[in-house]
C-alpha cells in the first residue's frame, strides 16, 4: 500500500477511522493504547514514518495531526466503504475555501457516484 508498512497502514487507518467517528484525532497515548504499544516513542516512529512519506502532517500541538489528500486517497483505495465519508469529510473541512466552480465540480461527482450506487443497486435487483 503506496511503499507502507502493515503497521503504518493500520495507524494511517485508525487515525482516518477516528476522524470520521469521534471527529477528532486521537492523542498518541490513544493510538498507543489502540495498539498496545509500550510506550510513546512506538507510535511517534509511526507518525514520523507517515509524515515522512506524506500520508500525514503534524503540527506541535497535542492531537495536531491532519491527513493529507495523498493519505485520505491511500485509505479509500484499501477501505472503499469509507470513500464516500472521506469526500463528506473533505467537504466539510474546505468547503468555505473553494471556488464556486470547485464547488460544482464536487457535488456533481458525489451526485454521479450516488447515481451508480443506485444503478448498482437497482441491476442486482432486476
């Protein structure tokens, strides 16, 4: 998965499944207690590794960790059920900072994906 570890996936996912649970990030003490890691440095190695290969960006704050668009794109390949609630997420976090035709552009991909959903749906049932 895009030159990942197992283990990094696994933080990577947890940290995209917490978000879009609990719409907050989880402290490290969380992901260490998660992964029942011995200590704190554990689960920095990860994060470092993440930030380093561009799936996350973390600021100097405690829970300041924000996936990148290359990290969320990561996520949705593995975990296709969780793709529609990564674009909601997108959505809501910069929907203010889009253009008006940006704007357009993504609801009209939601609306085409919500279509083949129900095309999907609608063939399995005939």
């Amino acid at each position: 998965m895009n030159g990942l570890t197992q283990k990094q996936a696994e933080v990577l996912m947890y940290l995209v499944q917490q978000v879009l649970d609990c719409a907050a990030m989880p402290a490290i003490r969380e992901i260490c207690a998660h992964f029942q890691l011995s200590s704190l440095r554990g689960a920095t190695v990860h994060l470092d590794a993440l930030e380093r290969k561009g799936m996350i960006h973390r600021g100097h704050l405690s829970r300041q960790i924000s996936v990148t668009d290359e990290g969320l794109a990561v996520v949705g390949e593995a975990r296709p059920e969780l793709a529609q609630r990564i674009i909601a997420l997108r959505l809501a976090t910069s929907w203010d900072s889009l253009s008006m035709q940006d704007r357009c552009e993504l609801l009209s991909a939601l609306m085409r994906a919500h279509k083949d959903d129900y095309s999907a749906k609608d063939a399995r049932t005939n």
